[in-house]
C-alpha cells in the first residue's frame, strides 16, 4: 500500500494567478484585513525577491516599484481548491482533502491502469497543471510521510519503505504543521531539522511538549501512521471570477467568459464529465435613478446591485468550451444585461458523456453540436420561443402546441424508448408520440370517420387516400354568404369562390374558465374562385397557392361573431 500526497506551494497566489493568467511571473502581492488596516498575505517569488516580506502594510507595499497589489479572493481559493481535487478523483476514487492546498491518494490497485507509482505521480503533476495549478507529489507508505514529502521537495519524490527517517532528516523543522509557539520552542534548543527532532529523547519530549511532542518526534522519523478521510465527490462544478473594471460590451465579456469555461471544462475532462446545463450568474453594477423628492426637486438614489441569470439547456452533454462559448453569446446577443457587469459566476450540473454507436444502416444525423449553434444562431433571428419541435398539448383546441427542444435523432430515438409505454396500455398513446414529432399536419380521412362528416369531394376529384392539411397562421378574416345556415358563397382576398361542396359544421368550445375560451363552428368547403380579380392575377404571378379552387377549412368564431379561412387541403 502507497499513498500520494498533492501540495500546491504558494497556494494563495497560485489561486489568483489561476483566476488571471496575466500576473503569472509577476510581483504581485495580496492583501486582507479591514481597511484601513490591509496586510500582505502572500507574495509572489518576484515579490518576496523585490524585498516584499509577509506581514508588511499596504502603505509599506506601494512604495515598491511595479508590484501589482490585490485584495485575497476566496472565491478563486476555492474554485482552484474543487480543481485540485478534480484532478485527484481523475486518478484514485479515495481522496482525502487534507487542507485547501494539499491532498492525498490512496494508489492501492492503482498499478496495472497507470503503471508504477513513479508514473503515477509524474501523472498527478500533469493533471494539477491542467487544471491551471502548479504542485509538488511525494509517495510514501504512510499518509503524513507523504505530506511532509510533498511540502519539503520540489517536484515528484519517491521515498521507499524504511528510508522515511533518512529522506526527511534534512528537511526543516518548518514543514510540519506546528504552532508558533512549537515552533520557536524547537528553534531555542537549536533544533532546526527533523533529523535534529527524531534524534530528541521521546520521554523528555512528551514531558516537555506533552502529546504534541510525540506526534511531532513520530512525524520527524517518518513512523506516525493513520487512517485516511476520504472526501465525496461533487457534481456542481463553479467558476467564478470578481472585475476590477466593470465591463459592458460583449468581445470583452466574451473573453472573459473563455477563460471560466476553459477552466471549467478543464475539471470536467479530468473526472470524465460532461456538462448538461452552464447557470450563468452576473453581478451588475448598482445604477443611479432619479427620485422626485418635491416638485422642483430631484435627487440620485444608489440602487442595489442587480443580478442577471440566464441557464443555458443543452439537448446533449457537451464539454468543447468553443461550442459553449458560441451559444453563451447568442444567448446574451439575444438577452443582453441591462448595466455593468461586476462579478461573472458559472455554475455547470454535470452528467456522464455522450456515447453514441451509429448503425451500419442508419443514416448519419447531424452533429449536437453543430446542429445546437445552428438551432441558437436560429432562435437569435426569430426569437427562441419560435424555434424547436412542434410538440401538441393534450387539448381539443385546434392547433394547440408548444415548441419544445429539438434533439437530433439518437436522442429522440432513446426518449421514445425511454417514454414508450407497456404493451398493457392503450395503442393510441404511441401514435399521438409519433405524430407529435411530425409537422403539423391531418390524415383527413381519420379525421372524417372521428367526426362522422362526409369528405367533401366532388364526382370528378374522389378521395384516394390521406391529404395533407396546411394551416394559415394566423387564420385571415373572410366574408361568407349563407343560404339556409349553409355556406353558399366566399369572398377571400379579393376573389369570389362559389361553395360547390360542404361538410359540418363541427362545434368545439372550451376552455370556458378562462380568458382566452373558444367556441367556433368549423366547415370544409369546396370551392371554385372562377371569377379572378387583378389581385389574385398578381398572387398568382408570385406562386402563391391560394386562393385557388380546392378544399379549405372555414371557422366561424362565435366569440368574434366573424369567419376566417383556417387552411386548405392539398
């Protein structure tokens, strides 16, 4: 058995230079406190070489030339804290989170998927380094060996079975996790190294430091063993990051928002993930509204901060940040923040990858995530309620339905199985799932047996079989001549049609509880526009298919007291 510890040295900067790219080799330096009482709490290695030392004031630090100086961000401590231990859960599923910058693995049975420990290891610094943190790996047979390995030495260290007291003698007294006082005591008796401390008499030094001393003497010599904590992986994934600059136009934005999905789809491939929706979270800057105090005089109120949320649907799990991004932007083109933008937080709801197998026999659908920009870049141009999958509502309204997602066909093919239902229930349930995914459209001699009416087909045209239905949308106002309550003659776009056949009326209503109820008379008429207006030459030179003699569905609306022309049948 063989533990792994991961330590990320200078782990505060780390965290911020993950969060900004751009002050990696820098001097920069953060501060916390209260103001005015700010004091430096870790530096950079150019800092601390420049003269920074941990401790000083912010007014001390600003008579330094070009250090750059920043508030301690916990958010960025803790979004680099879930990478690091994405990165951990990508080799072992027993992680133990030791302390915000340090981990530690436990590599039993762990050989024959990644090789020898030493490749382990060399594994575990390459996945800290994707997931944009720098970190030191040390392997050993206990877990506090391992720790004071990986915060001792630079880089990977491998310390074989029975050289733990050797390989840790020349380590300084410093490495283990001693209070100040400890510390200065063991620096009074001149006690500098841990080979110094494991050479220490373990009766005099329980009797001077108490239990502390024991642990502390057991640690030295590499001999302190325990169990491990194992820590549980989480599906929420967050990336967060807080503006200097307030922004407000979208390529700005949209870079910034790069780099978040980049770091988020970085965690997400290191555990195998994918994601199924991205919550995107803004914090805009407080605006200033006017407030009429008396009628001559006005005063601006700060308002509180706003927010701005937008969840992003995927119809497949996705991680290629490009894509993601792309669809961000339309979203955002679409739906803009009304002011500034402060704070940007991404939250991602994680979800197994896509796996799909195409038949040999199967058409090739369209890639989900193409298809997805396509579908988005549509909902941009016509508005996102407009764009999707017909989907009818279980009403008796005519033409009642919702546009829903639209999924490629691996996805609706697994639905539809998913959905189907027992061989128990009732046979039309699976046609109405099968019509829903089709274009709005009626087998017209189904409709005629349901109804009881007769198709409405003259001698010289006889029914053959289904005809297509083709709406208008909006249905266009007409006027209709009645002899003996019948339909006898229709006037439509400027053309005079003589009813040669008719077929209803059918009378639906409901919805009576309600502000938008219906109640309408519905007719099938055959009709002859034989008398052609110079408008309807004109529509006709334009390919229009109507008006023209054919069938056509009629709807007299009690409610309006008016008829209109609902569509025709092909």
């Amino acid at each position: 058995m063989a533990f792994a510890c991961i330590y990320v040295p200078n782990f505060l900067i780390q965290a911020a230079v993950r969060a900004d790219p751009t002050l990696r080799n820098r001097a920069l330096v953060l501060i916390s406190g209260t103001p005015p009482l700010w004091n430096v709490v870790a530096a950079s290695p150019a800092a601390l070489h420049a003269g920074i030392q941990i401790g000083m004031t912010k007014s001390q630090v600003t008579e330094f030339t070009g250090v750059e100086i920043r508030e301690r961000n916990e958010a960025h401590e803790r979004a680099a804290h879930a990478a690091l231990l994405d990165a951990g859960w990508s080799i072992s599923p027993r992680v133990e989170d030791t302390a915000p910058d340090t981990l530690v693995l436990d590599l039993d049975g762990l050989e024959p998927l990644f090789g020898s420990n030493e490749k382990i290891a060399h594994e575990l610094v390459q996945r800290a380094a994707r997931v944009g943190v720098t970190a030191n790996v040390a392997v050993a047979i206990n877990i506090d060996t391992s720790i004071v390995a990986a915060c001792g030495f630079f880089g990977v260290t491998l310390i074989p079975i029975g050289e733990e007291s050797k390989r840790l003698g020349e380590l300084p007294v410093q490495v283990l996790t001693v209070g100040p006082e400890t510390l200065e005591t063991l620096e009074r008796w001149g006690v500098k190294t841990l080979h110094a401390l494991a050479a220490l008499p373990v009766l005099q030094l329980s009797e001077r430091l108490g239990q502390e001393g024991v642990r502390l003497h057991a640690l030295a010599g590499g001999a302190w063993s325990r169990a491990l904590m194992l820590a549980e992986p989480k599906l929420r994934f967050e990336e967060e990051m807080e503006l200097d600059d307030t922004v407000e136009e979208l390529e700005p934005l949209s870079f910034l928002l790069g780099r978040l999905l980049d770091q988020l789809c970085a965690r997400l491939d290191a555990r195998a993930l994918a994601l199924r929706a991205v919550h995107v979270w803004f914090a805009l800057e407080p605006s200033f509204e006017a407030e009429l105090q008396t009628e001559k005089e006005e005063s601006r109120k700060k308002t509180a901060a706003k927010e701005y949320k937008k969840v992003l649907k995927l119809p497949v799990a996705m991680r290629d940040p490009k894509v993601l991004l792309k669809l961000l932007r339309l979203q955002l083109q679409g739906d803009p923040p009304a002011s500034p933008i402060q704070k940007i937080m991404l939250v991602g709801d994680a979800a197994p990858p896509r796996v799909a197998q195409n038949g040999l026999f199967v058409p090739q659908g369209p890639d989900p995530e193409k298809l997805e920009l396509t579908v988005a870049r549509l909902a941009k141009l016509v508005g996102e309620g407009n764009v999707g999958a017909a989907e009818l509502i279980d009403t008796h309204r005519f033409e009642n339905f919702r546009m829903s997602k639209f999924v490629g066909n691996a996805e609706q093919a697994k639905r539809r199985r998913k959905n189907a239902p027992s061989k128990g229930e009732d046979a039309g349930r699976r046609d109405m799932e099968c019509v829903s995914a089709l274009p709005l459209s009626i087998d017209r001699s189904q409709h005629d047996r349901k109804s009881g009416g007769t198709p409405p087909y003259s001698e010289n045209a006889p029914y053959a079989g289904p005809v297509g239905f083709r709406v208008i949308r909006p249905p266009v106002p007409v006027k209709v001549e009645l002899r003996e309550s019948q339909p006898s003659r229709v006037f439509f776009r400027g053309a005079k049609g003589e009813v040669t056949a008719t077929s209803g009326p059918w009378r639906s209503s409901g919805d009576w509880w309600q502000e938008d109820a219906w109640d309408q008379d519905e007719w099938d008429l055959a009709i002859d526009f034989g008398t052609i207006s110079r408008e309807r030459e004109m529509r006709e030179r334009r390919s229009e298919p109507f008006p023209a003699p054919g069938v056509y569905r009629v709807i007299y609306n009690t409610v309006l007291q008016s008829w209109f022309m609902r569509g025709f049948y092909d």
